[in-house]
C-alpha cells in the first residue's frame, strides 16, 4: 500500500513539473507575434461616451493594446452606438460613481463631455491615479487650465489634451523650418477658421421645454450653475452659450493655433483686446450676446518673448473674417485650408501652415522648390496622437513623451480662454460710463499672467474663474 502510494506522488510531481513546462510556453506562441494578453493592455474607461467620445475610444483601440472597461455618459441616446460597440463595459450616468466602483478596474480614462465639465472630470480621474486624455480645449475657464497644470505635476499621471495636430508631422517640419532660420525672427502670427459652423449669437429659444426621459440633465449640467433645460444645448449646440462652450476659439484655436505655441517661444500674454462686429434683431435692436458668444470675433494679443528678445503679436479672426492676403501669394492658391490655417511672419520671410499644422509652406510658395528642407531633428510620432498616449500609459508615468502634456497644454488652453475673457467683456458696463457709452468695446486689457487677472479693469476678471454648483470642487 505504501508503495503505492510512494509511486502515485511520484507520478503527480512529475506531472505537475511537465505541466508546468507547457504554462511557460511564450504568449506570442499562442496568440501569434503580435498578440497582447488581456491583462497586459491598457483599461480605459469612457467618460463622454457619445460623439467625439465614441471616435476618441475607437482610435485608443485600434491599436490592439486597449481594453474598454466602463462607459459614463448621461445622454442614453448619444451612448447607444458606443454601447453596443461595448457590450461588456459597465455603463453609468455618474463619472464619480464610475470611478470609486471601478476604480480598481481603470488604468486611464478618455474624457469627451462638453467643455464645462472637463476639468473636474479630469481632476477626479487624475485624484485616482488614472491617466487621462482630455479633448480639446482641456478646460472651460483660465483658473481650471492653471489648476490641471498643477495637477499634472502633483498627480504623476500621463497626460494628453486632444489636439491631435499636435503630433502630425506637419508641425515638426515647420518648427525645424523656423529653427533653420528659413523665415528669421518671428515677430507677427494671424491664425483663422470657418469657425462656428453652428448656430450661435442669439439669445436662447423660449419656452418651456420637457427633459427627454433618456437625459439626466442635472448630470449633464454638471459644475455649471442651474438652469431649465432647453433643447438647443444638447448633444450639439452647447459649443454656443457661455455656461457650456468656449465658442470658435475652444473648437479650432487648440488645433490651428498649436504650430504657434510649440514653435515660438511665448507662453502667456501680457494685454490683449478684440473686436466684434455689431449684429441686429428683425425689430432693429442690437444683439448683445449675453447669452452666449458672437457670430465672429477678432482677437489680438501681445506675447512677451520668453527669450527676452522683445514681443511677438498674434490675431486671431473666426465666423468668416479673415486677415489680409499675403502679396506673395499668388492667385489660385489657398490660404490655409477649409477649417483655417495660421501665418507665421519672420523678419526675413512667412510660412503658411494649414489647421493642424499641416502642409507647411514657404512664401512665395516656389520657395519650397529652391530652398533645401532641412534635416529632421525633432522626432516624429508615427503611431499618432492617440496611440502615442496609450503606449506612453502602457510604459508608465516619466518612460515615455506625450505631444501635449497638461504641463504644455494647460499654459496653451490659458491663452486661448483668454480670448473669450476679452470677448465677454466687450459688453459689461464701464462703472464710470456716466451715461456715455456704456461698456468698454475695444479696450486693451493688460494681463498680469501669475495672478491671472486683469490689471485695468476689474469687471473682467469675473470670467477668470467660474463659480461651481455644489457637490462639484477643483482642488489641487
């Protein structure tokens, strides 16, 4: 009996070791070269999961190395397509919940909600240790853009906002075209877009309007102030109104307006001032777009370099105002492109640039065809901006680079709000109008960047930061 049993351990041992051997077979073996086990992708949860949230999600999986694990939107209607792309994620109305219940689940987060809410999805994500990729323009007010700057260097997270030019090989081409000194010292940049293509510059239709029973609108207007719900902000035309959107400027600036913040050596402005054309109702009163922003708008600000070497200015036109043709364009050719384009102008030459940075160019164009390319000294990013972020997540925080960090993107959204602080502040009242004109239009207003306030007129600074609902915070 003993014998026996001697010999049937002997056989178990054996079995288990050669058991064994099989399990260390190399995963490539089993699941071919390219195959990536389950538990050695990137667990990404949605937070916005319709629209722009559905095509982000998509391209972080299109890589292979992507789970999604969970899904948050408050819009059922809106989330269904990515839903059912999803079957297996668990799906809430309350990014919170989300978090604290699967917090153990998520490595990243994707955050795609409209503007206002931004921030402190992104910070509660960040609170957890979770990387985040936050859509474009990463905030809804200067003191956010500041706060998720200071987050970034506190929480130790990859970060990524979701201006994807920032990684085209466009960009890179140009800023080693102004490195050469192709074009000399920039001094002067006008960017433009077809921006809004939506409606915007009136006020809200009235009425009194039923919430659709798919919509949590107490969800949906998250840290924004309370107001009934009316069915022109939702899922689109928030963009306009000034509690949700950032207008023209937090659509396509982030995206046109990158090739000037990453090439040049400017951060914040030190005074800024715009221009907005007058628009009329049928009865003949002028529209004062309290509501929300204007059909177009002008900006311009003045950048100190961080150089030292003196200023640079920079205007930005959208709803169809457009800067000056350069003389050396000739006829025929295109201006940027559809969406828009920027123009940096040197003491010795300009280069022309599309949205997103692409297609660099000379001006006069046959340039191009005269003047050597120089030598690619900037690293491109072939796998792009999203998968870019997914791999530098995959190799843990300070391994690996992302185009635009919050420690880039923070400063850069900063300056973009700054524009919409001058266009709100085209029409509050002067407190010494004395019956005269009575808000300020056209005033230069000087900016002291590390108190991010405006010196010469205090009324403005009201835009700086916005006052939350309660049960929603930002503190880093």
């Amino acid at each position: 009996m003993k014998k026996s049993q001697d010999s049937r351990r002997d056989f178990l041992k054996k079995s288990a070791v050669t058991s064994a051997g099989f399990m260390i077979v190399p995963r490539h073996v089993i699941g071919g070269k390219n195959y990536t086990a389950p538990s050695d992708k990137l667990n990404v949860a949605g937070i916005g999961a319709g629209g722009k949230g559905r095509s982000d999600l998509a391209s972080f999986v299109k890589g292979g190395n992507v789970n999604v694990v969970a899904l948050c939107d408050v819009d059922d209607v809106n989330a269904a397509k990515t839903r059912k792309a999803y079957p297996k994620a668990p799906y809430y109305h309350d990014f919170r919940e989300m978090l604290d219940k699967e917090k153990d689940n998520i490595d990243a987060c994707s955050i795609s909600t409209p503007d206002h809410t931004h921030a402190v999805a992104t910070l509660a994500a960040m609170e957890r240790g979770k990387h985040v990729y936050t859509q474009k323009p990463l905030t809804h007010d200067i003191w956010e853009a500041r706060q998720l700057t200071k987050a970034a260097e506190k929480y130790k997270v990859v970060t990524q906002m979701g201006n994807q030019g920032g990684s085209g090989d466009g960009v890179r081409k140009g800023h080693e075209m102004v490195n050469a000194g192709l074009i000399g010292e920039v001094h002067t940049v006008h960017a433009w877009t077809n921006r809004p293509v939506w409606a915007q510059g009136f006020s809200l239709p009235k009425g009194n309007f039923e919430v659709p029973s798919t919509l949590d609108w107490d969800l949906w207007l998250g840290p924004a102030q309370y107001q009934e719900y009316n069915p022109v902000f939702v899922p689109w035309s928030w963009r306009a109104w000034y509690p949700f959107g950032t207008g023209a400027l937090g659509d396509m600036a982030c995206h046109i307006l990158d090739p000037a913040f990453r090439i040049l050596p400017i951060r914040y402005p030190s005074q800024f001032e715009c221009s907005i054309p007058k628009s009329w109702t049928p009865d003949g009163e002028e529209i004062k777009h309290l509501d929300g922003f204007p059909p177009s708008s002008i900006i311009h600000l003045t950048y100190p370099r961080t150089d030292g070497k003196g200023e640079i200015k920079l205007s930005w036109y959208d709803g169809g105002v457009l800067p000056p043709l350069p003389e050396e364009l000739l006829p025929g050719e295109e201006f940027g492109n559809w969406d828009g384009g920027v123009l940096l102008i040197g003491d010795k030459g300009k280069l022309l640039m599309d949205c997103y940075g692409d297609n660099p160019r000379l001006l006069p164009t046959k340039l191009m065809d005269m003047v050597r390319t120089p030598q690619e000294t900037i690293p491109r990013v072939p796998e792009g901006h999203y998968l870019q972020w997914v791999n530098a997540c995959i190799a843990g925080y300070g391994n690996k680079e992302t185009s635009s960090p919050f420690e880039f993107a923070g400063p850069f959204a900063e300056s973009i709000l700054i524009g919409n602080l001058a266009i709100r502040s085209w029409y509050l009242d002067k407190p010494d109008a004395k019956g005269k004109e009575s808000y300020p239009g056209r005033t230069k207003l000087m900016w002291d960047a590390d108190q991010m306030k405006v010196t010469n007129f205090d009324e403005a600074n009201q835009f700086v930061r916005r006052k939350y609902r309660d049960g929603y915070s930002l503190n880093v």
